[in-house]
C-alpha cells in the first residue's frame, strides 16, 4: 500500500501520493500514467503530476526507469529503507530493564534550519523526548541497545558530534518525569481506535466501488502507517504492549488489502471518477 508519513482527509499532495506509490512498489517501477491516473483519484490535475514528477527527479527522490517510468532515486532510497521498519515493529523492542538512551543536544547550534530540523526528526524516528534542556531520553529497550540506537541517530541526520549513550539510575524526580514525557493511555487508546477502525474498514472494502476503496485505503492507511513510523515502541508499564502487537498485525493485513486494491487499479485504465467530493477536488 501507501508507506509514508502524512495524513489527511482532504486531497493529498501529488508528492506524497507518487512517493508513496514507489514506496509501496519494492522497486518496481512506476508508469508515468499510472501516477498520473492515481493523482487524478483524487481530483489532482494531470498538470500538477507530471510537473511533480519532474521536481522529484530534480531533486533525486526518483529517477527514469526507462522510458516513461520512474523509480526511487539514490536521495529516496534511504527515505524507503526507514518508512519500511514499520513492518517489523515488535521484532525491534526487547525487554526493558529501567535504563535510558540518552542523547545531548546542548551544545549543538540552532541556527541552521536544516540540520536542526534534520536533528528533530531523528529525534522524533527514534522516539526521543526531552527531558531536561538539551537532554532528550527514551527506555533502552530497542534491539541493538544504544549502539544501534546511535547509528540510526547519526543516519538519520543527528550531528555525530551530539553524545548517544545509557543513562542508569536517574535520581527519582527525573525518574518520574521521564516516565511522564509520553502520555501512555493515550498511546494505547491509539493502538486500540485505530485498530478498529481498519478492521471495520477491512470487513466492508467489498462493498466499495474501487476507485472509492482505493482513495479509502490510501487516506486511512496513511494515517496508520504514520502512527507506526513515529510511535516511540514503549515498553510496559509505560504502554500496553499487546494492544500495540494486535495494532501492527491490523495494519499489516489492512496493508496487504490496499496493495491489492491497487495492483487491480493500475492493471487497467483509470478514468477521472465523477464521485469524488467537491471538497476534494483541485481547481
């Protein structure tokens, strides 16, 4: 299906939606058409899909895979290799034995907005939260333990100079404020809604025309595989593991549906469909 890291109920942008369909190709290319005809589900102009479909040529997210189709390109390569991980959410947590990864940020600058915006998502991938000033923590319960940990950091974009390591008994005020810097009912509340929500959706895709399950799956796994890419895997007691468990296996199936759907779409012509809602057309 749609591996990315957006989600919306309105029209997605065209460059979302290309890179998700090359995400979820596995390195098959993708016909020019046939990310001009999936933009068109949602009421995107054929236009503004092919001048996309330039623009992340030009910026090395894809590239000609002959004439007329497109593949990730070397700077969208690392991008499918990270939104992946989703799949293998449990197989990444062991247990968790009360120590924390560590990462201090303090004495890194702030005035480039690229690296500090780079600095905050491999934060954020790795489920990182700051618990004092330039000090950012998470359990240490991660396969790999804080090795693994720290090359996925610096992968991601964290400066090599900022310090990755385990921090062990924390005095107990900063113990407790760091098990408080995620709101854990909420994340399993999360798991459950969700999980729901996709399995009712599963249950009644065969009522839907396909064009109407293709937006569907694309706009509602957007959001699931989102909420996977970025949720921090937390042990228990912080969350309920077996909620986040059956959450992942929902997403997977609810997934493998979705791909399906679209394998069939872009087997055949696809025409611009009347039933697309004014307020998800672009003008």
């Amino acid at each position: 299906m749609h591996p990315n890291v957006t989600f919306s109920q309105a029209v997605p942008q065209p460059r979302t939606l290309i890179l998700n369909l090359l995400l979820a190709a596995q390195g098959q290319p993708l016909m020019a058409r046939d990310a001009v005809a999936s933009c068109e589900l949602f009421g995107i102009r054929e236009n503004s899909a092919r001048v996309t479909l330039v623009r992340l040529s030009t910026a090395g997210l894809i590239e000609a895979a002959g004439r007329g189709a497109y593949r990730l390109g070397p700077n969208g390569t690392g991008l499918a290799a990270e939104v992946a991980t989703w799949r293998d959410a449990d197989r990444r947590v062991r247990e968790w034995t009360g120590g924390w990864i560590a990462v201090h940020v303090g004495a890194l600058g702030r005035s480039d907005r690229v690296a500090l915006r780079a600095r905050d998502r491999a934060l954020a991938l790795v489920g990182l939260r700051e618990l004092d000033r330039g000090l950012h923590v998470r359990p240490d319960n991660l396969v790999g333990g804080v090795a693994a940990a720290r090359e996925r950091l610096y992968k991601l974009g964290l400066d090599p100079s900022a310090p990755v390591f385990v921090a062990n008994d924390l005095d107990a005020r900063r113990e407790l404020r760091a098990r408080k810097l995620w709101d854990g009912k909420a994340l399993t509340k999360s798991y459950r809604d969700t999980r729901r929500r996709l399995a009712d959706w599963l249950e009644r895709v065969d009522e839907f025309e396909p064009q109407v399950a293709a937006r569907e799956s694309f706009l509602l796994g957007n959001k699931a595989i989102r909420q996977l890419v970025f949720d921090p895997l937390l042990p228990a007691p912080l969350v309920d593991v077996t909620e986040r468990r059956s959450f992942v296996e929902t997403v997977v199936r609810y997934d493998r549906a979705g791909r399906a759907i679209w394998r069939r779409l872009l087997s055949t012509p696809v025409e611009p469909s009347n039933d697309v809602p004014p307020e998800a057309r672009v003008h």
